[in-house]
C-alpha cells in the first residue's frame, strides 16, 4: 500500500513508469470486472485501456484521503456502463472464450458445466448485485472497500453477500435438478 | 454434484500477456495528440487572431492606404460634368456636384494606394478634358489628360 501511495504521488506528476506500476497492480482485478461484464476479450481490452487512460488524465482531481480501488472502480463501472449504453454490446449468451478464460478456485470438484451455471446464475442477478459478488468472487475488493463503494455498513454488505451467495447456490441447485 | 456452497469460490481471470505495455502505449500515444491537438488549437487561435487584426486593418478601424481627393473643374455653364480615371480603371464615370457657391464642379473620390494616376473630365458626354490640371498629357485621341502623383 505505501508502494501505491509513492507511485500515486510519482504517477500524478506524470511519471510513465510508476503508473505503469500502478496498472500492474490492479491489472487483474480491473480486466476481471471489466471482462465479467462485458464478455468479450477485444472489447474488455479497449476498456481497459480507456479506464487508464482516465484515471491517469484524472489522477490530480483523486482525493488521497480515499481508497484509490474505490475511486479506480468508480471509474471503471462509469466506463463500462458507458461502452455498453454506446455500443449495446453486451452479449447475452455465454461464449465459449469467456467460459474458458474464467477460472473457479478453491472448489476442485467444479466442472466445466458448474462454471457455466454459476456464470448463468450470476448473470440472472440484478446489476447492483451482480456487480457486489463479482467483487467478492474476484477477490478485488475487501468487505471495507466494498463497504465504502456501496455506502452500506462492514455488516450490511457481509448479510448481502451471503443472501446473494444463497440465491446463486438455489440457482444452481435448480440448474442441476433441471440437467 | 451438490454444490452446498458457493462462498468459497475465487474467480481468476486469464489476463492477456503484455496488456500493461499496450495500455501504457495507448496512454502515451493519446497524451501526445492531446497536446498536439491543443497546439494544433493554439496555433489556430493565433491565425484567427491574425486574419481579425488584419480585417480589422483592412477594413478601416485603422487607418489604411487610401486617399481621398478632390477633382475641381471650373464651371462654364455646362450641363454636367463626369470625372473617370486610372484610379478606378476608367471604369466608372463620376457625377461631379455643381458647387454653386464657389462656382466649380467638385467631386470627392477615394483612391486605393500610392502612384501615379491618370484621370479626365467629361463634360456634356462630349467634351473629354483635363481641364486645369497642373500636369496633363493627351490621349491617343488628342484629348488631354490629367496626371496626379500621391
């Protein structure tokens, strides 16, 4: 975090190569977001860029006072939600480079069809839901940081994540019943 | 399978190779012809500048290079009067005012730049004179011509 914080201050003054340390660093959770959400690799990476090309134009009007992911996010949901009202891209089936460029840990016994109910599942829920647990499930952002982002309550956001895990696990159960 | 639960789970993923490099790339590209666009604007913003200075100039908030002139023709009774020139390429014939006070036929004419200009009275339709100017010559016809230098 102090290593953020000096590439932020080197980054504002228009330091190339510590904002490219800053991309390093949330590279994988902010191509995470934007791929989930988006479901195309080209265009998730055209996103990408522009994110960057934002938040490095805009790095002087960042409060350091507040958690540069929350800010970064804002950011990036903003850029998103832009694309897809510009472009109405956002493919409604579940392609096969996006089911394959998806990995699940922490749960061996997933198949390749689990993946693809779960990505279903999420994909059914309501958008400020679905943008919380890809959150969770990406492990891009702490309960605090969550917290801060949504304006709930540390406890409010833990109560609806777990609501919204159970409703995914329901979901998927229905989906094995179906198959 | 029974998946009895799904808050363990992780999702990765697969991030393309190199994507900070390109992302770094498109930043400085797009830094360079923002810059570029806004010298580019400078630069434009300094030719408008220039061309209103100019028209303005040109156009007589300030002064310009023109001069304007009296033509005197003394009157004798005739009908009226015309003046044409070199100054407007013989063109046009002017209606000289009888000026009844001083009893002369005069006509105010604006001339654009410096040299020197030829110009003749027309008296009647008929009559093609220089009439007193100080400096004259005549015409191919015979006809004399006045010469002015400013």
């Amino acid at each position: 975090m102090d290593d953020e914080k000096y590439y932020l201050t080197l980054a504002k003054q228009g330091d190339y190569q510590a904002f490219e340390r800053i991309v390093k660093i949330y590279r994988d959770r902010i191509y995470g977001i934007v791929f989930l959400n988006l479901r195309n690799r080209e265009d998730t990476e055209d996103v990408f860029q522009d994110i960057f090309y934002k938040v490095f134009m805009n790095l002087k009007s960042y409060d350091s006072e507040r958690k540069f992911f929350t800010w970064l996010y804002t950011i990036t949901l903003n850029t998103v939600y832009t694309f897809i009202r510009k472009r109405k891209r956002r493919s409604v089936e579940i392609a096969v480079e996006f089911i394959d460029d998806i990995q699940v840990e922490g749960r061996e016994d997933f198949t390749r069809e689990d993946k693809m109910a779960l990505l279903q599942a999420m994909e059914s829920l309501p958008d400020d839901e679905r943008q919380l647990i890809i959150l969770r499930y990406m492990e891009a952002a702490g309960i605090d940081e969550i917290a801060e982002i949504t304006g709930l309550s540390e406890s409010n956001v833990k109560v609806k994540l777990h609501r919204i895990r159970k409703r995914i696990f329901e979901m998927m159960e229905g989906h094995d019943e179906k198959g | 399978m029974k998946k009895d639960n799904t808050g363990d789970i992780r999702l990765t993923v697969l991030v393309p190779e190199g994507i900070e490099q390109r992302t770094m790339d498109v930043i400085r590209k797009r830094v360079a012809a923002r810059i570029l666009l806004r010298n580019m604007m400078r630069y434009a913003a300094g030719a408008v500048m220039a061309l209103a200075v100019t028209f303005t100039v040109w156009f007589g908030v300030l002064p310009h290079n023109s001069t304007k002139i009296v033509l005197i023709y003394a009157f004798h009774g005739e009908k009226k009067v015309e003046v044409a020139g070199s100054f407007n390429g013989w063109d046009e014939r002017i209606a000289m005012k009888h000026d009844v006070k001083n009893d002369v036929w005069s006509a105010e004419i604006t001339v654009e730049g410096k040299g020197v200009f030829e110009y003749q009275f027309i008296v009647d339709d008929v009559i093609y004179t220089a009439g007193q100017a100080e400096y004259k010559v005549k015409d191919e016809q015979g006809n004399e011509v006045g010469i002015m230098s400013l």
